[in-house]
C-alpha cells in the first residue's frame, strides 16, 4: 500500500531541472520535466557519486554535472557506453503539488 | 576514312569540341592552330591564378601529352593568314598551305580598348590572357593600379590584385558595379566587401584621358578633374568577338560570326564555337553555353543530330569572400512583385522577382547555397504559389521537410543543374555514382562537374553524401550533437538569418531530433542566443552547466568554490576582513589565491552559497565570475603608480577594463591582462587579450593561451590611449562572441578566421561593434550573486527535509 507524502508545489521545482531532498540516509533528487513529469532519484551518479540534482536535464534523461554521464530519470540506467544505476523511486504530481511515497523511506532504510 | 580537320584558336569551347570527338572516338586528323604561344587552358581560372590561389599549371586543361595521344597537329603562336572556301585550304603565317574536309573557329574575342586619349601607352592593358595576368602579377604592395570597368572581369582582376597587395582602385561609369547581373542593394554589399579589401571604388566615374610619362602609363584622368595614379591600367569593360579572319573569308558576319542551331557558319564545312559566334542574335562570354556548343559543334562534325539552345544564365563572382549569385531579369515593372530578405549583419541579401507566381529573376549575395534551386525554378517557371511564405528561405523549407543540410539537394530533381560550367545535371552526377564514382575526384573525372570554375565542390559533395549514405562523408565540420545534423556555424547562420530568438525556434527551424536538446547543445545554443539577441532572449539558467547555474565552481565532493572579484588585482584591508570573516563563519576548508590575482574560497556548501554572497556584498564584493565562459580577470602589474620601468597606468586600465567588461558572456572564458612595461610582469602575452602599456601608447594583442595549449598572442593593433585601447577590446570581444564557436577560446577561433580576418573587422566596424558590445552590457553588467542572494535563495535550499522523519 502506498503512502504518499506531500513535498512541495511542483513549480518550486523549475522544468528541466531538479531540487534535494534531504533524508536520513542521504539525499534524493526530485526531477521536473519540461513536460511537468517528475522523478526521484538518489542524488548520486554510480560513477564519482556526482550531485545528479546539479546536472542539465533534457528530455527523460539528466547529465552528471561531474563527468556528463547521463543517467535515465525512468531506469536510473546509466545511458551510452556508460554501465551502472541509480536508485529511482516513485514519485507523482497532484493538484499541483509534488508526492513521493513514504515506502522509499523504507526502502532506502533497508538499504 | 579520316578527315582533316583544321580548328582555329586553342580556346575553352574548340579545347572541349576536340574533348568531345576523341572521347566518342570519332576520325579526325587534327591540326589546331593558336596565337597564343600555348595550348588549351582553363581562361576562367586566370583570376585564382592572379590572385596567386592557383599556378598556371593548375589551370592547363591540355598538356603535350594529352595532344600527342590524340595525334593533334599543334601550331602554337602561328596565325592564319587566308582561307581559302573553294579550294577548302587555309594558309598559315609562314606560308603553308594546308587542306582540310571540316574548318572550325575557335577565334573567341577581343577586348574592347576604350579609345581614350592615352590608351596606347606602355602600361595600357586589357585582361584577356595569361599575358595579362602576368603583367599584374608581377605588380606588388608597392604598385597603384587603375581598373576601368566594374563588371565581373574587371572586379576579379581587381580582387585578385588586392589579395597580392596592390593598391587598386575600380572606376566604373555606372551607379552600381555589376549593373548588368546586381540590383543596387546586391550593388552596394559587393561594393562594400571589396572596399573592406582594400579597393577602392569609384562608381559614376567617367574617364577622360589617360596621362603618360616617357610613354608609360602615369595616372588616369576623370572628367571632374581627379587624376588617379598608377603603374599600370587594366581596362576591362567588354569583349567583340573575334570576326577579322571570318569576315575576310566571306563568311556571314554580324555582332560575330553567325551560325545555326548546328553551330554551322554559312559554309556548311565550316563551324564556329565561342565567343566568337552569333546565334540569334546573341553573342556569349560565359562559360556555360561555351560548352553546350561545343558539345553540338562536336556532335555536327560526327553527323549526329543536335541543336544549340540558348538557356537562361547565371553568375557567379570569383572572389573569395563575395558570394554573389544572379539569374534571370530582376528590372522593376508593371505586375511584378518582389521578396526581399536582407540580414544587413551578415551581409545578407536575397531577392526574387515574380510575375504571375513564377520566379523571373534572382538575385542573392552573401549565402549563396540555394542558388541552383532558384535558377531550377526559374528556368522551368515553376508555379511557386503554394510555397510562396517561405520560397525566400529557399528548398529546405518547402513541404514542411525539417532543415537538414543534405534536404535541398534531395530534393533536387535529377535534371537540376549542379555544375552550372559544364551543364552537369544532378542526373548525371548520380548516374557517374552509380557507375562506381565514389568521391570527388572519380565524379569530377566522370562528369566534369566541379572541374571548371570549382564553385559547385560543396554541392557535389552533397549529391555523394546523398546517393552514398553512410559510404561517403562530407569533409566538413561534424555537427553540435546527436541532436541536430548541423554545425554550429550552421546553426548560428541559421539563428542570425532566420533571427531565431528563443530555444524552441531553434529546435523547429533547424529540425532537432530530441525534444528539448542535451547537455552538449543546449548550453551552446543559450550562448548563441543571448549572444546574438540580448534584448530579445531571456537567458535560461537550466541550460546552463551547473557553474553558471549557480554561479560558484562545482567541486568533486559537490561543495562549491566562491571568487569575490577583485578589479585588477586590487584589494583593501576591510575586503580582506569580510573574506577572513566569511571563511571562517561557513567554515570554508580551504583558502587559496589564484593566478587571476583574487582569492578562491574552497569547500562551501551549495545551501551557504547565498549566505555567503550577502556577507561578501555587504563589504562591497561581487561576484568574479570564475565559473564563466565569460570575462574572467583582468591581470595587472603595477605600472607607473610604483614601478620604476612602468610606462602608463597599468593597474588603472585593467580595473576599468574589468568594470567595462564584467558580467559579459563569451564563446569560452576569456581572461585579460595588462602590462605597464615591455618586461610584462602581468604575462599579458599569454592571455586571450593582454595590453603591453609602451611610452608610446598600448599595444592590444590577442590569441594567448597557457592551457592544454601554450599560445604567444599576436598584435591586433597600437592605439594611443586608454579609452582606445578599451574601445579596440569591446570591440574584439564583440566580434569573438558574435562570430566564433561555442568554447573555441579566442586562439582557436583566431586559427579558423585568421588575424587579418579579425584586425579588418575590428577595424571597419569599429563603432558598431562597441555599440553591439554595450547594449548587451546594459542586461548583463550586474552583479548575479546579488540578484540570486535576494531574490532566488530559497533554490539553493532542499526542496524537503525528510531528515528526521521515522522511517517507519
């Protein structure tokens, strides 16, 4: 069953681009789309732990600010000749307002 | 059983009949006459040899060989002296008499010598042969030269003789050079390009005398009095077709010699091709329907039916740097309505004449590329109706095809002519492709195209990228990205032309294969965009790298780097404290001082960064924009303030350099330096632009490096004072932006244009240039730490802190 937690307005987040969230366990990237699609992640890249939430992000896809690898918002894939993956974890918009579900709190407790 | 064939004059038009029949095998005794001391050259190529592009070796389009393979009998620098029609014999010079069963004239044409008083002196000439050639290149920058008449000819010597160094001026009896082929506008952007090369122009000229000394040439004198000085005058205004021989052997002679739709003269053993011929009523000097004659007179001597058609002509000038194109009839007039497209930044000017939704004429100068498009629909007279909006932008816009440089020549028909020289169809190009030609050389070789004149290589290319898919790549700039198939000087042509001023235009018109770009284009286009419309386009942050972003330096650990500006190297004990203080209240790891003269507080955490920028403003601080493809430091020693050996205020420069300069966006980051003394303390000379301060006044170069690559800068230019030097800076700074690629720092950008490129530019536009500069200023010269601290610092907080949440 899934518990949503509201976060924040989705347009404190601009499009094709990315803010923070802080946990326990470290940091999550919340992504907007320019088609107001939204994305979480854990905020760093499998390669040099770059801040992903720092990076361009262009069509479903963000590129590391650290070394350019550009990472999947859908898979957390790392996309190219590049191997590895991000964590991603689910995330929805509502009434103009950005959820992300508490099972990722867990989850990433578990980790 | 073989036939004697005698032709008169080693030309382009009989040189390509000779071409025709050996190739088709056909039996011929061949002798070939020539006045000239020498065989068959390319006579159109003798402005690149003059201009010193090409050697006359380059241009030969027959050598002895090629003659001896073909057993043709040369007799070079002999003249025919009678023709005989009854006995068909000719007799040369020396008195030979010689039979033959077919005659062909190849006299072409004389010059037209204006007979002004004067015109026999030594130094008089025409521009006609390699002779001619010779004589102006043997002038150099020492020399002056006078052309009379600024027609194509007389404009390609004048180019040519410019490039050497001459000093040349054009004198032209009409309003407008080219008058026949260019509107005034087109007039008016070749007149400027050619004055920008050091030529002087004189339109509505007319002349009166030409003055002597010792029997040489020494000026030329107008009507109003002006008397130009020269060391030698080059009248190049008009050709008659050369008939003397033809008239005296009774031949039908008109304007020139006159011959049928079979190029047959009104002896049916004779024929006549060139420059020397009438048909109908026309007489011809370009190269084009040269060759169609040929080709008929050829086809004629086999007894193989054929016809000359007289086809619509174009032009084009071979000068390098003046693209222009004409076709058609583009006069004014009852009925016809015009589409003009002018970019006057770029120098651009298109022009279509239209009657009845067919195009009549076109004009175009600046960007050629779709020209043979519009001649295609000229020639035909294509219903342009349903493509009117968007004829001007020429083939790639038609139909709603997305832009991609290979989809105007697709979309070529196969009879579209691509080497407009030797009448080469696109048809024919794809047949020779077809038929195992895979590269330049095998099509050139097959077809001819791109063998003459040479200004088609770039559309040939395309019709073997083409046909050739994957199998054949154009040697040229690859593209921006994966994004897009063009280049970045495409696309900035693209965003000037078409005045593209925001991302979404950009990604439609140049048919961008992604929804909204990548990390490798959109930070280039953002720059292309702000860079050419300042007012017009709002800059996008989320385009941006992240230190520009967010205005401080990423680190490997993602904390951030903080560069309070410091003009010219210039600090005070209060902003020492407030930098002292800032570290130490967020705890800054590490505190550096960089080579650009500041001082770089390392490890500050993203969420500090407004935080931190408050304090530093509150002491007077800004940002230094050492996170920038822009205006970085402005290096300075301390010139006459203390040193010894300093010549000028070095320190006072620098710092207004810097206040004039920050907050500028570049291509790259671009790093200055000034130096009040040759001992160049500051290292000027290994900046994008250093200063060296001289008693004289300040010597401004440009093109340093001391990067991956180690570069010297090269003078731009000597000024005298300070505000000068800081005019000549904006200046340069405004072309490098406007002009080079995105992250080409000066030096590699000055490798692609040149210096000379640049100096010409900065010298010429000066005043424009600055005006650019400043009104680009007037939006980014501000301080962006401020603005971010007061009004956006909310961003550089979490979106959430779920940090104390239970996690269960």
């Amino acid at each position: 069953m899934t518990d949503w937690i509201d976060i924040a307005a989705l347009d404190d987040v601009p499009q094709r681009g990315a803010r923070m969230v802080k946990t326990a366990l470290g940091c999550v990237a919340v992504f907007r789309t320019a088609e107001d699609e939204v994305f979480a992640l854990d905020n760093a890249c499998p390669h040099k732990a770059g801040p992903l939430a720092e990076g361009i992000v262009h069509g479903k896809s963000v590129t590391c600010p650290l070394h350019n690898w550009v990472i999947s918002l859908e898979t957390g894939q790392a996309q190219g000749a590049d191997e590895g993956r991000v964590a991603t974890y689910p995330a929805r918009v509502e009434s103009g307002r950005i959820l992300l579900d508490r099972s990722f709190l867990r989850a990433r407790a578990a980790a | 059983m073989t036939q004697k064939l005698i032709v008169i004059g080693a030309g382009m038009a009989s040189g390509r009949v000779l071409e025709h029949l050996f190739d088709a095998g056909a039996d011929f005794d061949v002798t070939l006459f020539n006045a000239e001391p020498r065989g068959n050259y390319n006579r159109i190529m003798l402005s690149p040899v003059l201009s010193g592009e090409k050697t006359y070796e380059d241009i030969v389009t027959h050598d002895t060989d090629w003659y001896d393979a073909n057993g043709v009998t040369c007799r070079f620098g002999e003249r025919i002296a009678s023709i005989d029609r009854e006995a068909k014999t000719v007799t040369a010079e020396n008195g030979d008499v010689l039979p033959y069963d077919k005659l062909v004239f190849g006299t072409g044409s004389n010059p037209f010598m204006i007979p002004l008083p004067g015109h026999d002196l030594e130094g008089v000439i025409a521009y006609r042969d390699l002779e001619d050639t010779q004589r102006m290149t043997g002038l150099g920058p020492d020399n002056k030269c006078v052309v009379i008449g600024g027609g194509l000819l007389g404009l390609e010597a004048a180019a040519g003789m410019a490039a050497r160094g001459v000093d040349v001026t054009v004198v032209h009896i009409m309003g407008h050079l080219m008058e026949r082929q260019l509107d005034e506008a087109a007039g008016y952007l070749l007149r400027k390009a050619l004055v920008d090369k050091g030529i002087t122009v004189k339109c509505s000229a007319n002349s009166k005398g030409i003055l002597g000394e010792n029997g040489h040439v020494k000026a030329l004198l107008l009507d109003d009095g002006t008397e130009l000085p020269c060391d030698l005058l080059v009248m190049a205004v008009g050709i008659r077709p050369n008939v003397k021989l033809a008239q005296e052997a009774g031949l039908a002679v008109g304007k020139g010699i006159h011959v049928d739709d079979q190029m047959m003269t009104s002896d049916a053993h004779v024929l006549a091709v060139g420059e020397c011929v009438e048909h109908d009523g026309a007489i011809f000097g370009l190269v084009a329907p040269l060759y169609d004659q040929a080709k008929v007179a050829a086809q004629t001597l086999m007894e193989q039916e054929a016809r000359f058609v007289q086809k619509e002509l174009s032009t084009k000038l071979k000068v390098t740097g003046c693209d222009l194109f004409s076709a058609g009839d583009f006069a004014d007039g009852e009925g016809r309505e015009d589409i003009v497209f002018r970019d006057p930044a770029r120098g651009v000017y298109r022009r279509l004449v239209i009657e009845n939704n067919v195009v009549l004429g076109a004009v175009m100068y600046g960007d050629t590329s779709d020209s043979n498009w519009f001649f295609g629909l000229i020639r035909d007279k294509t219903d342009i109706s349903d493509m009117r909006d968007t004829l001007i932008f020429g083939p790639a816009y038609q139909g709603g095809t997305p832009l991609d440089p290979l989809a105007a020549v697709a979309a070529l028909p196969r009879d579209a002519e691509i080497c407009g020289c030797n009448g080469i169809s696109k048809g024919q190009i794809e047949d020779a492709i077809a038929a195992g030609a895979t590269d330049l050389g095998a099509v050139r070789a097959t077809t001819k195209a791109s063998g003459s004149c040479g200004t088609c290589t770039g559309l040939v290319e395309q019709v073997l990228a083409v046909n050739l898919g994957d199998d054949f790549v154009i040697p040229a700039a690859a593209s921006i990205c994966g994004c897009t198939d063009m280049t970045h000087e495409d696309v900035r042509r693209m965003i000037k032309s078409q005045r593209l001023t925001s991302m979404p235009a950009v990604w439609q018109e140049c048919g961008w294969k992604t929804s909204c770009g990548c990390h490798v284009c959109r930070p280039a286009l953002n720059f292309y965009l702000l860079a050419d419309w300042p007012l017009e386009y709002q800059d996008d942050p989320q385009s941006r790298f992240i230190n520009e972003r967010k205005h401080a330096n990423i680190q490997k650990d993602g904390t951030f780097s903080v560069v309070p500006r410091m003009w010219g190297g210039i600090t005070t004990p209060n902003e020492l404290r407030a930098i002292a203080d800032a570290a130490d209240k967020y705890m800054v790891p590490t505190v550096k001082v960089t080579g650009g003269q500041r001082i770089d507080l390392l490890g500050v955490k993203g969420e500090d960064l407004p935080d931190i920028w408050a304090d530093l403003n509150a002491a007077g601080m800004v940002s230094g924009h050492a996170y920038s493809k822009g205006l970085r430091t402005v290096k300075t020693c301390v010139g006459t303030d203390h040193c010894r050996f300093g010549t000028q205020d070095s320190t006072g420069l620098g710092i207004k350099l810097e206040k004039e300069l920050w907050g500028s966006w570049t291509p790259h980051k671009l790093k200055l330096a000034v130096s009040g003394c040759p001992r160049n303390c500051a290292e000027a000379t290994c900046k994008d632009i250093g200063v060296i301060c001289v008693d004289s006044g300040y010597q401004v170069s440009i093109g340093g490096a001391a990067g991956m690559d180690l570069k010297e800068t090269e003078l731009l230019l000597q000024v005298a004072t300070e505000q000068e030097a800081i005019d000549v800076i904006k200046a340069v700074t405004q072309l490098y932006r406007e002009n080079a690629r995105y992250l080409d720092r000066i030096y590699k950008w000055m490798g692609k244009v040149g210096l000379d490129w640049i100096k010409e530019r900065v010298e010429t536009e000066h005043d424009a240039l600055v005006e650019r500069f400043e009104i680009s200023q007037s939006i980014y010269r501000k301080d962006p730490w401020a603005e971010h601290a007061q009004t956006k610092a909310d961003r550089y907080q979490p979106l959430a802190n779920l940090a104390l949440e239970a996690a269960e």
